[in-house]
C-alpha cells in the first residue's frame, strides 16, 4: 500500500532528527576524542540526571503542546533547531495569520513548514554573521542603552501577536485573562519558573471558557 | 600533547564543527522547503501565500535571533565562542545552557576552568536537552493520529477552528503572564565571564529586581500592531503586513530603549 503523505512527512522527519541527534552527540565525543581528556563521568551523569528531571517533562509538555500547531515537518524541524516558544511557534502563528490556512489541512502544513525552515535558515545565518563579525557587532550588541531592547524581545514578540489573535476573539480572552492576572500577581516566581506548564494550564482554562462561549452559542 | 582549555575553546576544528552545524540546519531547512514547495504546487496555492510567507518569516525571525546571539557573547567570556555558537544553534536557550553549565561543574570561573570541566559541560549540555527531538522521534506520529488528527477533523459543530485560537490566546496570555508577573518580583542571578556568580555558601547571587518595563513593552507592540492594521486597511498596504509584526516588535523593542534612557529598566 503507498504510504499516505502524512507518512512520507513523518519518514523524512524521522531520518533529519536521527542524523540531527548524531551530529548533536557527535560534537561533545570529538571535543573529548581531539582534546585526549574524558569527561569527569561522575559529574556528568549527576548533572544530566538533575537536568533531565527539570528538562524531561518540559519535553512532553512541548511535544503535545506545540504539535498541533506546528504541523508534521515543521515539528521535527523545530526540535532540532529549538527556540520553540519564543520564535518557532509565534512565527508559525504570524504565517498562519497572513496565509488564512487551517490547522489540519494540507495547506497549513506547508505553511507552517515554510516559516520553520526560513526561520531557522535566518537564525543560522544571524548566528554565523555574528561570529564572523564578532569583533565589529560585540560593542554595539552589548551596548548599555540597546541592552533593554534584547532583554525584552519576548514581550514585544508576543504583544505584536496578541494583537491579531484577541481583536477577533475579545470574547475568549476575558476569563484567562482574569485567570493569568491573578495566578501572576498572586504567584509571580512560580509562572517564570514554569513558563512550560503556565502555557498549558492557560491553553486549557481559554479552550474550556471557549468551549463553554461555543455551547451557549455566545461565539 | 593534550591540548589545554584556552586552546580548545578557540581551536579552529570547533569552528569547523559549528560551521558543520549550521550547514546541517540549512540543507535541512531546504529540503524541507523543497518538500513543501512541490507540495503548494500540487494542492493549487497561489505563489502570493508562498511568497507572503516566506518575507513575513524571515522579517520576523532577524530581531529574535539576534537577541539569541547576544547569548553567545555573554557565554564566550567562560567557554569561548565556538560551543555557545554550536549550543544555540541547534536546540537549547541561554539560561538553560548556563546552567547546565554551572551545575556540570559546580562554582567554576574562568580561572578555574579547567579542559575536562570544558569536556564535561559540552556532554551535560547536550544530553540533557535531547529529550524534547527523542519524543519526538519515538512518539510524534502516534500522537498525531490518535489525538491531534482527530481534535482537528473531530470537533462537532465548528468547535476546531475556535478549538485552536483559544489554545493560541492562553499560550499568548501565558506570556503576558511572564511580563505582568515581573512587576511583583523578578529574580536576576549575576552574570560574570559566562559564568553563575557565586555567594560564600556556593549559592548563585540573585537580586531581586521587579519592572514594569516587559509590560509595557508588551502593550506598546499591541497599540503599534493595531496602528499598522489600521494603516493597512485604509491605505490598502497589502506589503505592510508581512513586515506588521516585525515593525510592531521594533517599536515596543524602541520604547524598553527609551525607557532605559529615562532610568526606568
């Protein structure tokens, strides 16, 4: 039987993320191969165990979360190439916006493929400039009266999106709204420790009160 | 010889594994555009979505991945530039590699960083981030044909398309909630050479540090959207809106700048 094209999608990502784990391994077993010196194995692995424990559930949480709206290559590519929360998915969220494409659809799968990979092409090619011109950008970059503006490149990034997702929906955002205000206020070291489970436990409270607006016919 | 850490951390061989990296990211990047190209042309989209697309993606990526690279320069004073290079390149963060790397080697500095604390760090920061590309590889696809498949065909009455833009809004609000939550309390640890400062008792020193800045930085980006909204649709802009967000993002970017400038931070 031939393979569907969600299957070929999930065949091509699976390959990019074996080879994109083997390079990631790869470059730690050369540095130790080329330098003739091991890791200091016992503060290795009590390492890797405290930051998995952190980092282990994040991965879930990321994996069911951010799918969805991701797509099938887009997912195994952002992944790889990380900065989810703060590029990927706001990217993919902006590109869906302007190409009016559904979640679901074949349409919005290449969407959200196209602004994955041109967003991680840009960031590689940021980053090698910015190590080829390193001495040149380092005193502009780390300059005091700039530094605030890269210090707050989230907030700006998610307060441009807002804006396109609430004006359409002003109705779903008042009960999480209400919902995010208060755990903030009440819990401020708890929601910037757990920006991951924040997201899901927003994502959830919105999609209820929505669910709720949907039944009584009120959107 | 064994090669000691100054040498190691500026050798030129490590230049030539980021470069190998970033090559990697890029071929993949394009053949999964290729993909999606040949893909468009089969399901009749018109060039304009592609195009649109791919100018909006990468206008909006510039801004955030040079405040990516600024994690580089705080990183390269402890490990050099090569590995932070590498590190943020492929998946990880900046706060996570720093402490990644305080934790694989407990109170080190530039001084007494040694070759096998260099090692060491490159495996803890590597392995302990995989495991978000590892789900994925064992159980993306069955996630998504028994849940996401579903949630998006499945949903009665046109629940699905609400379904998805109110997950958005609470992923959206979830950070406003970062940025509103800094106004009672934001925990700063110090920075010095890359590295964790430590207090007497080997804990990071931390300050405490609450701003409005996030906030209204979050607000001025929304205000500056809606104005370029509103610029697009009386003076029927049509190119202004793969450049909105990226604008929007420079002003509310601007006004933390300005607000710099006045002592506010």
């Amino acid at each position: 039987m031939k393979p569907s094209y969600q299957d070929l999608l999930h065949r091509n990502g699976r390959i990019f993320t074996i080879i994109g784990l083997v390079i990631l391994l790869g470059i730690p077993i050369m540095i130790s191969i080329i330098s003739g010196v091991p890791p200091q194995y016992s503060a290795m692995f009590g390492a890797i165990i405290t930051l998995s424990i952190l980092y282990l559930p994040g991965g879930i949480v990321e994996l069911t979360t951010y799918s969805p709206v991701l797509g099938t290559s887009a997912t195994y590519l952002a992944f790889i190439t990380g900065n989810l929360a703060n590029l990927k998915i706001p990217c993919v969220l902006n590109a869906r916006q302007l190409a009016k494409t559904e979640i679901g659809t074949e349409e919005n799968e290449v969407v959200s493929t196209l602004a994955v990979a041109f967003s991680s092409i840009t960031t590689i090619v940021i980053m090698a400039l910015g190590v080829l011109l390193l001495a040149q950008l380092q005193p502009v970059l780390t300059n005091p009266v700039l530094r605030p503006a890269f210090d707050w490149v989230v907030p700006a990034l998610f307060g441009a999106l807002g804006y396109q997702y609430f004006i359409k929906n002003p109705k779903i955002i008042i009960v999480p709204l209400v919902f995010i205000l208060l755990i903030s206020a009440l819990m401020p070291s708890f929601v910037q420790g757990n920006l991951s489970i924040l997201i899901i436990v927003s994502a959830v409270v919105s999609v209820a009160w929505a669910k709720l607006l949907h039944t009584k016919k009120m959107i | 010889m064994l090669l000691n850490v100054s040498e190691i951390k500026e050798s030129w061989w490590l230049y030539v594994m980021g470069l190998g990296v970033a090559l990697f990211i890029i071929s993949g990047s394009l053949y999964f555009v290729i993909s999606a190209v040949k893909k468009s042309k089969e399901l009749h989209m018109p060039k304009e979505v592609i195009k649109r697309t791919i100018i909006s993606s990468i206008s909006f990526s510039i801004l955030p991945s040079i405040g990516i690279f600024i994690g580089v320069i705080t990183m390269a004073g402890l490990l050099g530039i090569p590995l932070p290079w590498i590190r943020l390149s492929v998946i990880g963060a900046l706060h996570y590699e720093l402490m990644a790397a305080s934790i694989a080697a407990e109170g080190i500095t530039l001084m007494t960083l040694t070759t096998q604390n260099f090692v060491t760090i490159a495996f803890v920061m590597t392995i302990s981030i995989l495991w978000g590309p590892i789900f994925t590889l064992l159980f993306f696809k069955k996630y998504q044909q028994k849940v996401i498949n579903k949630a998006a065909t499945g949903t009665s009455g046109g629940f699905g398309k609400i379904l998805f833009d109110a997950f958005f809004i609470g992923l959206i609000l979830a950070f406003f909630g970062d940025a509103f939550s800094k106004i009672f309390q934001f925990n700063i640890r110090l920075v010095v050479d890359g590295a964790y400062v430590l207090d007497e008792l080997g804990k990071p020193i931390v300050d405490n540090i609450p701003t409005f800045v996030p906030v209204i930085v979050f607000f001025s980006a929304l205000f500056a959207s809606l104005v370029f909204d509103l610029l697009i649709k009386k003076f029927q802009l049509k190119w202004l809106e793969n450049f909105q967000l990226a604008f929007s993002m420079i002003i509310g970017m601007a006004v933390a700048v300005f607000l710099g400038m006045g002592g506010i931070v």
